[in-house]
C-alpha cells in the first residue's frame, strides 16, 4: 500500500471520514509578535466528499493589519471594525472541528495562530489533542521533492482550476480540498496542458511494472439484467438499436 494511501486510511480510521479543510488570514506572520487571526475559512468532506458545510467568520483582532500582509489578502483595518471578535465565535469554532481531521497547508503557521487565541481567552487547548492533524505541505513535499508546493504551484501542477488575485481563508480552503483530493486520490494530472507530472514523464510508471494482482469482478446476472433493460430503454428512445450492440467489445 502507498503511503498516500495509509494516510487516507489512518485519518478515515480515527475521525470516521470527516475532515475539516482549514485556512486562515492574519494581521501578519508570528502570534509572538503580537498578530492575531482575522479570518477563519472551513470547508467539511465525509468520506472525501463535500457536505457544502462551511465555517466563515472575519474577526477584530483589536490591532492593526501590517501592509505585507494585507498585499496578500487584501483586508483592510476598516473592514473588520465591526466584526466579532475570536471569544465570540470560538465555542462553535471547536465543535465544528472537534473529533475531525484537519487538513491545513503548512499547519504549524495555522495551528500555532490558533492555539495563541485560544491561549489570549485562558484556555490551554492543543489542536492535536481535539483533532487529527494533516500538514498538505508536508504531504506534498513528500510527493514532489525538490519543486515548489505552495497552493497555487499545486493548483498548475494537478490542473485545478483557480481564479483569484488575493488569497482569502474560505476561498483557499475550497481551493485546498480540491488539490489534497487530487493528492491523495491516485491520479496525478487531470489537465492535458501540464507540462509537469504529465503521461511520459518520469514519474509515469506503467500498471505491469507496479506488481499489483488486481481483482477481476464480474457483473451478477442481477446487475447484467438491469443493464440490458437500461439498453432495451435507450433503443427505445433513440428509434434504433445502441450503437455498441452491433460492435464487438473486448471483455
């Protein structure tokens, strides 16, 4: 089994599918400077689907928002004037992440900014002790050594396609959950303009060479007799025979 695999496996295992895809905006880069969170963007997958479940919340972090960073996401100072503050929100924040799986890219930057809000409201909470923690990052490096691996090289990489000019919490995490599904998934490239990762290079390795016995399983006379009924319905609607009836197909 790839170790790909056994992640997905592991964290299906402990959380019982559900995983949370987390990001978040700050008033700059290190809590120990000062910075608090100004956006929190979560998006829910059970068994590696999406629920549409999402928590989004823009948060006064009482101070002001560095100009490197507000370059990044473009958040102004004014904006969040009367927005809620962390204390506000984050009861429903933990019971919406509690007992799931995190998925965040370059999780120590994340985790560290929100064990620091937790910590500002007296409350000694450690993320890994309420939830499974997945580093994308660290996953990704892992799959593509020596490339780059911030969101928007992966996004190129794998072809999902991303239309932004500012980074934003939930949209990155919408963004996030497609790419760590693409990581994980099996499949490298899904676009036919990649120039990386892309069939022929050298990371392709054909199926004969992979040493797997895949098992052959065959369609029961059940499922065999819904199919020629689905067939005898499409002749119906058509006027005329399918076109695969008259033509021999390899089993």
């Amino acid at each position: 089994m790839k170790w790909e695999d056994r992640v997905k496996r592991m964290s299906a295992e402990k959380t019982g599918g559900r995983s949370i895809v987390l990001d978040t905006e700050t008033t700059g880069l290190s809590p120990a400077d000062g910075h608090r969170i100004i956006e929190i963007g979560c998006v829910e997958l059970r068994d590696r689907r999406l629920t549409g479940n999402t928590f989004h919340e823009y948060l006064q972090p009482d101070r002001l928002i560095d100009a490197g960073a507000m370059e990044v996401h473009g958040i102004t100072n004014e904006q969040l004037v009367e927005m809620p503050r962390f204390v506000q929100v984050s009861d429903a924040f933990y019971r919406f992440i509690e007992g799931a799986e995190l998925i965040i890219h370059n999780a120590p930057f994340d985790v560290g900014f929100l064990e620091h809000e937790f910590r500002l409201l007296g409350q000694d909470i450690k993320l890994a002790d309420i939830c499974t923690v997945t580093d994308s990052l660290a996953l990704a490096r892992k799959m593509y050594p020596g490339q780059r691996n911030n969101l928007d090289a992966l996004c190129k990489r794998l072809g999902v396609n991303i239309q932004r000019t500012l980074h934003g919490a939930l949209l990155d995490s919408e963004i996030l959950a497609d790419v760590y599904l693409y990581m994980t998934g099996g499949q490298e490239v899904l676009s036919l303009d990649v120039e990386e990762n892309s069939v022929g290079s050298d990371n392709h390795v054909p199926m004969a060479e992979l040493g797997l016995n895949l098992p052959v399983i065959k369609a029961s006379a059940a499922e065999l007799e819904a199919h020629e009924a689905n067939l005898v319905h499409i002749d119906k609607a058509c006027g005329e025979p399918a076109f695969w009836r008259n033509h021999d197909v390899d089993s």
